[in-house]
C-alpha cells in the first residue's frame, strides 16, 4: 500500500443531538455517510486552499458559545423549577402544620364539653341540675367557635338563637363565632390599647380566650395591625 492511502483510524463520541444534525448536513451534501462527510469536512479544514478564514472561525466560535449558553440555560431553567416546587412543598406543609393544631384544639373543646355533660349525668340520684339555657352557657364561656361545635349541633339554629337574646356573632369567612357582649366590650377595649404584634405578649394580655379570639380574627383578616399608629384596628365596619 502506497504512503498516499494510509488511513488512521479515528474514534469520537459526540452527542446525539450534533449526531443528527451530521447526518442532516451529510444528506444535503450528498455524502453516503456521517464519517465521509467529516472526513471531507477535516479536509476542508486542514487544505491550504479551502482552510477558512479567520472571520469564519470567529463565527463558528460564535455559534458553538451560544450552544453551551443555551445548553446552560436548559439546566438552570430545570433548576428554578425544583426550586419552586420545594418552596411550594414548605408552604403546603406549613398549611397543614396550621389546620392540624386548629384539629387539635378544637378536638380539646370537644372533650371538655363532652366531659362536662358526663359530669352533670353523674349528679346525686334524684338530684337533677338547674338546666342552663345556651345564653347562659355563652355567658360562662365568654365565646362559642362554630368550628368547635359538635357535630349533632343544628348550628344555623344555634347562631340564629345567640343573635335573638343579644349575643355579638361575628359571620367571618371560614366561620362563626358567637361573643358575649360583656366580654365583648371588654376583649376590643384590650386589643384596640394593644400596641405589638408578638404573640406571646398578646396572649398575656387578652388571656387564653381571648387570645384564641385574637387569632381567629387575624387569620379571617379581621383584623390588622397599623404599624405607622401602631395599634390594631378591625378591617371590616360590619364589626360591633
């Protein structure tokens, strides 16, 4: 065999995508295969006669800068997405860190006042105890959340009673909640004289009930606090 038609052979590996995109400049070229079409192109390349100009090369340098740019971009774009999707997970998980405690509170007001009921079915024989109307009720426990009610309650009845003996019922968006008016007066002239948003601090000076009452505005969006005056202040004027 002459010097002339020694070959080396040559392996590459290459991606697919540029793969394809051989085959297609190989077809319009009219080459048989990829290999003789590169073989042709590093011809092209190295001959003195064919070798491109500078200003080629700078474009081709160009072209294969905006490829790994591109290339770049596909990535970082595939890691925004996960990014939010975690931020969206944490969300999701803290909404139902929040509706677990409301679940677990309210299932505490529903054992108190299943115990109560137990309580008053275990008086002395033939001894029965006064019967408390519901108004009565509301007056001792200052404040009835719909939500805690159990489930054999008629609610509609039970708010529509509240509002017929003078009791303050606060129609929120996710519930009622009936007030005693006493309390009532009481609970806004501590919240209106309130001027931070910690909520331990709240929960000393409005006590437990009123903590809870707090809250439940808050997270209705009842209620807000005006940092510039630094007081709280109710949203809606339908609030009594």
């Amino acid at each position: 065999m002459s010097e002339s038609k020694r070959v080396k052979e040559l392996k590459l590996n290459i991606p697919m995508d540029l793969y394809s995109e051989l085959e297609k400049l190989a077809r319009e070229g009219g080459y048989s295969s990829v290999s003789e079409y590169i073989v042709s192109a590093l011809v092209n390349l190295v001959s003195p006669t064919t070798r491109q100009p500078p200003e080629d090369l700078a474009k081709w340098k160009a072209r294969f800068e905006r490829y790994i740019q591109d290339e770049i971009n596909k990535r970082l774009s595939i890691i925004d997405t996960i990014r939010s999707q975690i931020a969206e997970l944490y969300e999701k998980l803290d909404s139902i860190q929040q509706r677990l405690g409301e679940l677990d509170s309210t299932v505490q007001e529903i054992r108190r006042w299943r115990a109560e009921a137990a309580e008053e079915t275990r008086e002395q024989p033939g001894a029965r105890k006064p019967y408390r109307t519901g108004i009565e009720r509301l007056r001792e426990e200052k404040v009835v959340f719909e939500s805690k009610l159990p489930p054999r309650v008629q609610r509609d009845r039970l708010f529509a009673y509240f509002e017929r003996e003078g009791a303050i019922v606060l129609k929120l968006t996710r519930e009622r909640v009936a007030v005693d008016p006493d309390y009532w007066r009481e609970f806004k002239q501590k919240l209106l004289s309130l001027s931070t948003t910690a909520e331990e601090e709240i929960k000393n000076q409005l006590g437990d009930k009123g903590f809870e009452l707090w809250k439940t505005l808050y997270i209705d969006n009842a209620i807000i606090y005006d940092s510039r005056a630094k007081k709280w202040k109710f949203v809606l004027n339908s609030i009594p």
